[in-house]
C-alpha cells in the first residue's frame, strides 16, 4: 500500500506522511473496529427498518430523506471500514456473475428511481461463471455501481454490460463494463483514483475504489478506467472465467 501512495506525484511529503498516519491508525484498528463495525451493521438494520416506518408515515418527507440518507451513509462507511480494517481471507467458490449484478442492481434500484437514472443491461458472457468470493466480488461491484450513480446525479444513464474474450494466452476472461453518463473525471483525478482516501466528495472515504482494486486483483482481474470530462466514465474489469 505504501508505495501506491509514494507513486503520487503531486502532493507534499506532509500529505504523504498524513497519508501514512492515517493508513497505519486504520490498521491498528484492527480486529477491534472490525467487530465494532459489524456490531454497527446489525444495529442498523433495525434502525433502518423502523426509520422507514416511520417515514413512510411522517409528515416531514425531506427530515425524513435526510436521515434515510445519513444511515445510508453511516452503513456505507461501516461496511467499508470492515472490508478495510480486517479484510476476511477470500473463500473461492464458483460465483454466477449475472445473479450477483443483478442482485447488486436491486439494491440500487430505489435509489435509481429517485434519481431517474435509466439502466441498461447487457449481459452476453457465456459463461459467466467465476471462481471468486461471492462476498468481497459484491462489494467490488457495489462500490463501482455506487459511484457511477453517485456520479450520474440526477437524470442520466447506467450501462451493465458483460461479454466473454480470451486473452494473449487464449484463456477465457470474463468482461464487465459499468459505464455511466456523468460527468467523467478530470486528467488531473485520474492517477489518483485508486489511492486510499482519495475523494472528491463531501462525505466519501475515499476507499471505495481501493478496496475494489485490492477485490479484484485478489480474484487475478484487472480494472481499468477509460473516462473524458462530458462523455462519462467506463469500468472495466477483466476476470478470469471458467
Ligand atoms: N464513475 C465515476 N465518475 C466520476 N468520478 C468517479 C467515478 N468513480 C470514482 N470517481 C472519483 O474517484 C473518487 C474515489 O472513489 P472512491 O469510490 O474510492 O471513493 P468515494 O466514492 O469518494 O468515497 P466512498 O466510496 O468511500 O464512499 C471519487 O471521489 C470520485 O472523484
Ligand atoms: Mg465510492
């Protein structure tokens, strides 16, 4: 992780140092914020259940928006910070990866609506089945389809496609492109994007992108970014396939 961090080009030694404190601190966490983190995560399940209740009977619709969106972010954060405090070692199975998309989609599919983002889905890989932990590829796919809808906004567009290749070696890759229309992302960020802590948002950790990477080369895939300011931004991972 450190040398990612010494790769950056711009940025002083004190942000790098920063950078390093901040990292060393998150692994000291350790075990004991991972099961705080978990304890947090069952919790909030029941507060969310109730708080939707509730809102769907308030009087207050954007009080109630506010905190759906704050345990929205609170649950993000939490789950983050049990994949990167104490990543669990990877169980390989054969994963399906059309029923994982899907089942991702359907977790964004409220917020989606509320944001008018229209999707398309693709999926053409024959198979499309993966040795992989079924657990960790979904957060890799969250995060990625997270930030695409994040970075949407409202009105626009979500293109899942998947399709097969073979490589150099003629081994058979499975390809996933998660491809958005918002508004892409500046020469300056791209470099960057994959660094720990690196956010352009308000709210973000900036680890949504580097617990993916580490998710994806852990599964010998690849990801990659193409992506132009106004013309959107494209996801590609490449895993192998049975
Ligand atoms: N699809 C995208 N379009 C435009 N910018 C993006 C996109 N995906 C990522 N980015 C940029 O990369 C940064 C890092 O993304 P990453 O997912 O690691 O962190 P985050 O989304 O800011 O916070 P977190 O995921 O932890 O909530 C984002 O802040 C954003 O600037
Ligand atoms: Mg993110």
């Amino acid at each position: 992780m450190p040398s990612r961090l010494l790769e950056k080009k711009t940025g002083s030694t004190t942000d790098l140092q920063e950078n390093l404190r901040r990292l060393d601190r998150l692994a000291n966490l350790g075990l004991v914020a991972a099961s705080a983190a978990h304890e947090i995560k069952n919790g909030l399940v029941a507060v969310s259940t109730f708080v939707e209740l509730a809102a769907q009977k308030s009087d207050e619709p954007e009080m109630a928006e506010l905190v759906r969106r704050e345990l929205r972010r609170i649950n993000g954060l939490v789950t983050q910070m049990l994949r990167f405090a104490a990543p669990k070692p990877a169980t390989f199975a054969p994963v399906l990866v059309h029923e994982l998309l899907d089942h991702s989609l359907r977790l964004l599919e409220h917020q989606m609506n509320g944001q008018m983002i229209t999707l398309k889905r693709d999926f053409a890989a024959t198979p499309d089945t993966v040795q992989g932990d079924e657990s960790q590829m979904q957060q890799a796919f969250m995060n990625l389809l997270l930030n695409a809808v994040e970075a949407i906004g409202n009105h626009g567009e979500l293109a899942v496609t998947t399709q097969s290749a073979t490589d150099l070696q003629g081994r058979r890759r499975l390809l996933l492109h998660i491809h958005d229309s918002g508004p892409g992302i500046t020469a300056e960020d791209l470099p960057h994007l994959f660094e720990p802590f690196f956010t352009t948002k308000q709210n973000g950790t900036g680890l949504g992108l580097a617990i993916s990477r580490r998710v994806v080369e852990e599964h010998r895939g690849t990801i990659e970014i193409q992506s132009a300011v106004g013309s959107g931004t494209t996801f590609t991972l490449s895993l192998p396939a049975e």
